[in-house]
C-alpha cells in the first residue's frame, strides 16, 4: 500500500468508527424513550441535525428489539469522538433514569 492508500483507509475506517458511535448513542436513546435529536440539539443548538444522526435513526430498531447498551459504552464512546457536550447531556440523562428509578 501507498501513502495515499493508507491514508485513505484511515479516513475510512474513523467515518466507519463515528457512524457506529452515532448508531450506539440513537439506539441508547430510543432503549430510554429519548430523542436523540432533541439531545443533540440540546447540546449543539447552532449547529442544524447532524444528517449522519439522521441515517443512524433509520437503522434503529424498537427498544423491544435491542440489545441493552451500557452507559458507560454511550458516554465513552461520545468522548473518545470528541462530542463532550452530547456527552454531558447523556450523563444527565443517565441520572435522571436512575433517580427515576430509585
């Protein structure tokens, strides 16, 4: 492999990476009976919806259907992609639920 090859297979595999990211955070919000746009509006409200979160929504199923995400998968993941702010909304989220349960 060349250079450019390389550097495309990075490129690649990182977009692959982040649609998985935005996939795990969608269907842990539809798991909860969220919105994962409101969120994310919540966390970027400058920003327009993220049509890569779009796409992930058609690839959601019912929460009946899903397997369970861990939290900590949710939030490590949004981190690890540099989304802090969805994080901490998520965070909150999180302990809602739990307070809710309690």
């Amino acid at each position: 492999m060349n250079k450019k090859e390389v550097e495309q297979q990075v490129i690649d595999s990182y977009q692959s990476d982040e649609k998985m990211m935005i996939l795990v955070y969608a269907q842990w919000c539809i798991n909860h009976d969220l919105d994962p746009e409101q969120l994310y509006k919540e966390a970027y409200p400058e920003q327009m919806i993220n049509p890569l979160l779009e796409e992930a929504l058609k690839l959601t199923v019912p929460k009946e259907e899903s397997q369970l995400i861990p939290e900590q998968t949710v939030i490590q993941a949004l981190q690890l992609f540099g989304n802090h702010d969805l994080a901490f909304i998520v965070q909150r989220e999180i302990e809602q639920i739990k307070k809710d349960d309690a």
